[in-house]
C-alpha cells in the first residue's frame, strides 16, 4: 500500500533512499551490511537504487532491519511506502 499519487518507481526509489540513509547512520558500508544482515550485497544495492521490483521479502526485512537497528514496523512501513512523517 504505498502513498497516494506516487508511482511504484517512486515508491521504490523513495524506500532505497531511505534504506541507504539507514545503513549509512548505522556507519556500514554494503559489504558490512552484508556480512552483518546475511543479504547478499548486490541484492543490498538493488534495494538501495530502488530496483526491487519484487519489493522485499519477509525474511530479508528481519534481517536488514536487524543489521541496521531499525524498528521492524517502521522497516515495513517504509518498504510498503507508508510515509510516517
């Protein structure tokens, strides 16, 4: 359910913005990400550019949210393009 008005191109690169905002306040770089969330950091940049067309799976958002400290909800909400602002 992403936000009204947007495209899901939009909502895609809005979501890889904000996930690479995160990992980089977590002061991690992809390779880092990757050993620590156990996604393989091509996948990690994919996500990053906003080229997940398939989105993200479940699995893959405990982990990532687990390497980054991030609030699984806010991670959910984020990647289903629910702003909480």
């Amino acid at each position: 359910m992403r936000e009204a008005g947007k495209t899901d191109h939009e909502a895609h690169m809005e979501f890889g913005q904000w996930l690479r905002d995160q990992r980089t306040k977590s002061g991690l770089t992809i390779e880092q990400a990757s050993e620590r969330s156990g996604v393989q950091a091509e996948r990690l940049k994919s996500l990053e550019l906003g080229y997940a067309k398939k989105g993200v799976t479940a699995q893959e958002s405990q982990k990532v949210a687990a390497a980054y400290r991030i609030n699984i909800q806010e991670f959910l909400d984020k990647a289903m393009g629910k702003d909480q602002s």
